[in-house]
C-alpha cells in the first residue's frame, strides 16, 4: 500500500509514463556545459541542503521507474507551492492513458523532517506518509530555480528524474542514472521509463 502516496505524490513526482525508454532530448539549453551537482549530506542519503525557493515551482517528470497504480499516466507534472517555513503544498497532475485522455490530479502536503529540507515526508490524505528523499540537484550557484533533480523513496524502490522543461539533455539525463548507479540503487537504467509530454510543451 506505500506506493499509493508516493504515485500520488510523485505526479511529481509520480504518476509515471508508461512509453517506451527513449533518449532524452540533446535541444535543453541546461545542457551547454557538463552539469553540477550539490554535495552530499554526511551521511549520503541525499543532497546536502536544498533552498526552498529554488525547490519551488512546476517540475516535469522526464522518467520515473513508476508503479502499478502509475501506469496509465503520461504528461505528468508536480507543482510546490509554500505553506509555511517547513511544508509545502505539492499538486500533482497527469493525464490518463494518453496526451489526450482526462486529466488526473490529487493536491497533498510535504514536510521537511530537518533543516537541510532534502527529506521530506508527503501526505495525501491515505493515513500515512511517505518518504521523499532529494537525492541529486542540479549544483549552479545563485538564485534561478533548480534545473533538474532526482528524488528516491524508499532507499531507491522508486525514483524520479525531473526537470523544469518538458525534455531533458542525454548528457544530464546520463549523469543522473549513472548518479543512481553509483548509489547501488536497484537497476536504474532498466527500471526507468520515460515520461512522454505534448509536443508543443518542449517549444
């Protein structure tokens, strides 16, 4: 029953498509230099620290290895908007079978369990909460919003790749899964699939 929330949740992050694996875009305009990555924490279950307003905002799910209960969905997307200093609000959104099928969306909390806020826990109403673990950020300096991320939950029973734009460079995407390799996550490169979205959003 633990992956309903997280399916829910992850529209973020989490409801997943179900296409067939396919190479990410080489046209996202992150991907003019070799990528950055944020620190690992001490104990290196996730990023190091994570500054909210950069978190915040509308994510693309560009793959995710996904769940039972995510398998029809495809155009998926998270939005997180703040609540206060340690919760935000996540919406996730997705449609139903395919680009043109009805839209599915569930609106729930996630919390932050300490100050680096790359732990969180999310909360969409079924009587438990769900472990969402920022595990690889995008390492730019300044103030512009993150521009790719992946997030685990459950020590890697699922993850995510996610970006700002609706493609992701191959470099990046790349990066990401040898990232999750290299944490002795559970064949990542076979698990993942990619989430596929409108045409017209990747212009």
């Amino acid at each position: 029953m633990r992956s309903i929330p997280l399916s829910a949740f992850l529209c973020l992050c989490a409801l997943p498509g179900c296409a067939t694996p396919e190479a990410p875009s080489q046209d996202d305009p992150a991907a003019e230099e070799a990528p950055s990555f944020l620190p690992y924490s001490d104990d290196g279950r996730t990023v190091s620290s994570v500054t909210p307003e950069r978190y915040l905002g509308l994510w693309y799910e560009i793959a995710t290895t996904g769940s039972f209960q995510q398998g029809t969905c495809v155009g998926t997307t998270a939005t997180y908007s703040p609540i206060d200093a340690d919760t935000v609000e996540v919406y996730n959104r997705c449609l139903r079978g395919d680009l043109d099928g009805p839209v599915s969306e569930i609106t729930g909390t996630a919390t932050a369990t300490d100050s680096s806020f790359s732990r969180l826990l999310v909360d969409f109403g079924f009587g438990f909460e769900a472990p969402y673990d920022i595990v690889e950020l995008d390492g730019s300096e300044g103030d512009a919003p993150y521009a790719f991320a992946g997030v685990s939950s459950f020590e890697g029973g699922q993850l995510w790749i996610l970006a700002r734009r609706p493609v992701l460079d191959a470099g990046i995407y790349e990066a990401l899964v040898e990232r999750f390799e290299d944490r002795d996550y559970a064949d990542p490169r076979g698990r993942l699939q990619m989430t596929p979205h409108a045409p017209e959003e990747a212009e």
